[in-house]
C-alpha cells in the first residue's frame, strides 16, 4: 500500500518481527505486493490462473522467469507452517528487486 495510513501496519510488522513470526510478516508482504499490482497495473490478481503470470510479466516488463521465480516463492511461503529469517529475507529483497527493475 503506498497511500493511507500505513503507520499501524509498520507497527505491527515490528511486533510480528519481535516475536520472529516470519511467515505473517512474509504474507503481509506478500498482500502489500498485490496491493501495488492491483493498483499500478489494473491487473485482476489471480496467480493460479492459466496465462497469469505472462500477463504479469508483460505489464512489468519482467522476463516470464523472473515472474515465476517471484510466484514460486510466494507459493512455497503459503504452503509452509513457518519459516525463518533468511527466508523472509530472500522474499523481501526479491519483491524489493522487482519493483527496483520496473
């Protein structure tokens, strides 16, 4: 979310990351992507959909690869019960280096 009051989701990150709860902060990360997608692209978020992630990929100007890099890691964060601080770490710097490449 890049507009609004973004002060109590800062906060609450910094709870979550107090309590090293890795997965919640990666989700949350993960939904704040979308919520840009959605926003900068009008793109109807559906990454199961068939031809999804070329149509993301055409939008942003990213190689299919890149893109399905950045799904794979979202779906391997929905699918595990926890993960540690490396892994968020990975997730962070590859949102943060897809939005940088725009």
């Amino acid at each position: 979310r890049l507009q609004g009051d973004w002060s109590s989701d800062v906060c609450s990150s910094d709870l979550y990351y107090q309590r090293a709860d890795h997965k919640n902060i990666a989700e949350k990360k993960i939904t704040f992507f979308w919520d840009r997608v959605r926003s900068h692209y009008f793109l109807s978020i559906n990454p199961g959909q068939e031809g999804f992630a070329e149509a993301l990929a055409k939008k942003t100007g990213h190689s299919l690869d890149a893109v399905t890099n950045l799904l794979s890691q979202f779906d391997s964060v929905h699918q595990a019960k926890q993960i540690d601080a490396a892994r968020l770490k990975r997730l962070s710097d590859t949102i943060i280096d897809f939005w940088k490449k725009k």
